[in-house]
C-alpha cells in the first residue's frame, strides 16, 4: 500500500516535469536560483558567525544573549 503511493506520487511529479513546456522549465530554473541566492548567500552575508569569535564557550554565548535580551534601556 505505502510503496504504490509513493511510486504514483513519484511518478506524478516525473511526468509533469516531463511534460512541461519550455517556459515552465526557464520559471522552475528561475525559482531555483532564487532559493539559492535567498537561503546560501544571504546567509553568509548577513548572519556572520560574531558568537562563536567573540566567546569562547557556549556559557559565555548565553551570558550574553541573556544579557542582551533582558537589558532594558
């Protein structure tokens, strides 16, 4: 029963791809190059690793994001 979902499930998706028209394809391409640029290179230029350079161990790193969030100015 699972493995004949999965088969149809595979193969619906299979075909479809399959069957798409040109311009389908150059949006999926499209897409996928936008999910890169969103999820790896917006991650390296926006969420630097300053924590782990800054602090040595994991006790340090919370001390100060627990400082940080309840410091109320």
């Amino acid at each position: 029963m699972q493995s004949g979902f999965i088969k149809r499930f595979i193969l619906f998706y299979y075909n479809g791809f399959r069957n798409m028209p040109r311009y389908g394809i150059k949006l999926w391409i499209i897409i996928l190059i936008k999910l890169f640029v969103i999820f790896v290179v917006v991650k390296f230029l926006f969420f630097n690793d300053t924590l782990k350079t800054k602090y040595k161990n994991d006790k340090e790193r919370s001390e100060h994001v627990l400082e940080n969030l309840t410091n109320i100015k």
